[in-house]
C-alpha cells in the first residue's frame, strides 16, 4: 500500500483534520499522482456537513484535482511519469454499459466517485483530494496541457464540465444562440466564459443586482437580469434557448421557464435538497419546453473541456488557500463569500505531520 495524508471530516460538523491512510498500489493500468491544487466544491460541504443524511465518515474530500504522474504502469498509454493530469468526479464505472460505451460514464449505474459520499457507495471507501498522492486508474484522468494555470483549471474538473456538458448536449455552443445562466457562483461564472468563448449570448440572472458590474464587466457576459424585478423579467420573456440553473436552494421556477423560447431547456445543476422537492409548474411547458438536469461529464468530453479551455484561455477565477485555512474557507462558502472558487495548495501547504 502507498501512504498519504490528508484533511478529513469527522463527523457532521464538518471540520477538517489532519488523517493518515492508504492508497492502493499502483497497478497494471493505474498512474499515480503526487497532487498539487485541489478545488473545493459546493459538493465538498454538503458532504462534510451532511446535508443529505447519507455522508460515511471519515470523508477526505476533494474532486477537482490536479496532479504530477509519479508512477504510470506498465500498461498505461496516456500517460508518463511527469506529466499533469486532473482528475474530477468520477474514478470508476462498470466500462460494460451503454452508457460507459457511449462515454457517458458519468450515467453509469454502476459509477465509483472520486471520495466516497453514500454509505450504500460499497465496501472499498475512497478518499479524495485534499490529500497528497492519488492512485487512478489512467482511464479516469485527463491530460492536463502545457499552456493552462494549474490552480485556474483544476476547478474545471467538475465545475467546468458540469457546465460544458449541457452547453454542447443542448446545441447551445453556438453563435445566434442565447443562454441565461442563473446564479453567478462557481459553476455560474464559467457557464458564462464557456457560452461566450462559444459565441453565444449569454444573460446573467442573479438575484443580487449587486452581481451586475462583474457579470458585465468583468466576466464579459452580455446582459444582467436581476430576478425580483419584474419589469426586467418581463422583457425578456420568450427569449432564451438555454436557461443554465446552478442555484441549489428551492426557487421558484415558472418565471426562468416564461424566459425561455418554444423549444428551450431549463438545465438543473444545483444539487437539490432532498427533503424540499420542488413545485413543477406544468403549465409553461406545455410551450414545447423541457425541464431537465445534468450532472459533471465523461471522460472525453471532460479532456474535449480542458483542451478548449486551454485554446480559449479559460480559467476558473480563483482564491488559492493553505491547507489549514480550509475549515475558514468552508464557513466562507457556506455564505456565497468567494470569487468564485477556493483552490488549494496542496503541493505548497499540506505538510505531513
Ligand atoms: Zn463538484
Ligand atoms: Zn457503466
């Protein structure tokens, strides 16, 4: 087995403390990573917190990871030792679905995610990584290139692609389409440097008018709805092809489908609380419009993100931390306080105890 060291939750309060444990050794088709950023996601405190009741602690979280390949089996190709790879939400599927066959392993049945988060999950726990080495099987990392920031793209692997994934599936990466993206959080703003990179219009709506400015100017977003106000929501009734939701709190959702034309999809990403289903209007779609979600990508769709991104210059917007101000940055997340996303420097600031 290989050492690492890491931050774990606990228990339900959630904070973060230093944890030895193991990793597998390096097999036939593995590579592994010494890590150097990890993102931290929205999901990374739902799960420590255990927002959903079905969190198996310990939990070491962490899937937006970026890393050096230290050891590559002898059966790997895409990798070798000292090249960059990322790995996101997923490190295992059955590879024998449909679905695996189509690259979508990210709909497997059978998906194994990067740290354990359902207690239902298996016998094999997984740790993620706000730790410092990862061993993968080469399959379920992507190759990093030369040309993009380290810390800025390692929020790609879950934030990107979980925006990107809908923007291509749903025909919205195109010029002459027009795309709302509501909340402007992690996954917000790069929906937005995604749709604009692909040359569509791209509306932000926020419910804090306070987000105009940036939205604007510096994320270069075309136009900004903010929601409570009405007269603003009415001139845009009937105008959008894609409506990208990343708000995980219940909201109402019969004035965002008024927003779109016939034809048009409401995309959920936002992870929904379970004990709060939420009221579907049916009403507005009977417009011919759809009301559907998605969750983070494949594999190749996922290295199809990063060489873009790389090719457009997209980074996420970052706040790169030192391990041990992680449970700070976790209260700060929980009150929406960072532009747009945490990273931390493993390689510079997890130091073995
Ligand atoms: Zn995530
Ligand atoms: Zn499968």
């Amino acid at each position: 087995m290989q050492r690492a060291f890491g931050y774990a939750a606990r228990d339900h309060s959630g904070a973060l403390s230093p944890f030895s444990f193991t990793r597998r050794p390096n097999g036939d088709r593995d590579i592994t990573m010494k890590i150097l950023y990890c993102g931290i996601c929205h999901t990374d405190l739902d799960v420590i917190k255990n927002k959903h009741g079905i969190s198996s602690y310990p939990i070491v979280p962490g899937h937006e990871i970026v890393g050096v390949v230290t050891q590559a089996g002898r059966k790997v190709n895409k990798f070798k030792v000292g090249d960059k790879a990322g790995v996101g939400c997923l490190i295992g599927s059955c590879r024998e679905c449909d679905n695996c066959h189509a690259g979508l392993e990210n709909y497997c049945p059978k998906p194994v995610y990067t740290y354990t988060i359902f207690e239902s999950d298996g016998d094999t726990k997984h740790h993620g990584g706000y730790s410092d080495v990862l061993v993968v099987e080469e399959h379920f990392a992507v190759r990093i290139p030369d040309a993009i920031s380290l810390a800025g793209c390692a929020p790609l692997l879950c934030a990107g692609i979980t925006v990107y994934s809908p923007i291509r599936h749903f025909g919205l990466d195109r010029p002459g389409k027009r795309i709302g993206v509501v909340g402007l959080g992690g996954l917000g703003h790069l929906a937005v440097k995604f749709g604009k990179a692909f040359g569509a219009g791209v509306t932000v709506i926020s419910s804090s008018e306070r987000k105009r400015q940036e939205a604007i100017e510096e994320l270069k977003a075309d136009s900004f709805i903010a929601s409570h106000d009405l007269n603003q929501m009415q001139a845009a009734i009937g105008t959008m092809d894609g409506i990208i939701d990343t708000v995980s709190v219940a909201h109402p959702l019969k004035p965002l489908l008024d927003l779109l034309r016939t034809d048009g999809k409401l995309i959920m990403l936002g992870a929904p609380d379970l004990e709060k289903p939420a009221q579907v209007p049916l009403f507005p779609l009977f417009g011919r419009k759809s009301l559907v979600g998605s969750m983070c990508g494949g594999i190749k769709e996922t290295q199809e993100m990063m060489d873009f991104a790389a090719e457009h210059n997209i980074t996420s917007n970052v706040e790169v931390i030192a391990m041990d101000y992680v449970n700070e940055a976790m209260d700060r997340l929980a009150r929406g306080d960072v532009r747009y996303r945490f990273v931390i420097d493993i390689v510079n600031t997890l130091t073995n105890l």
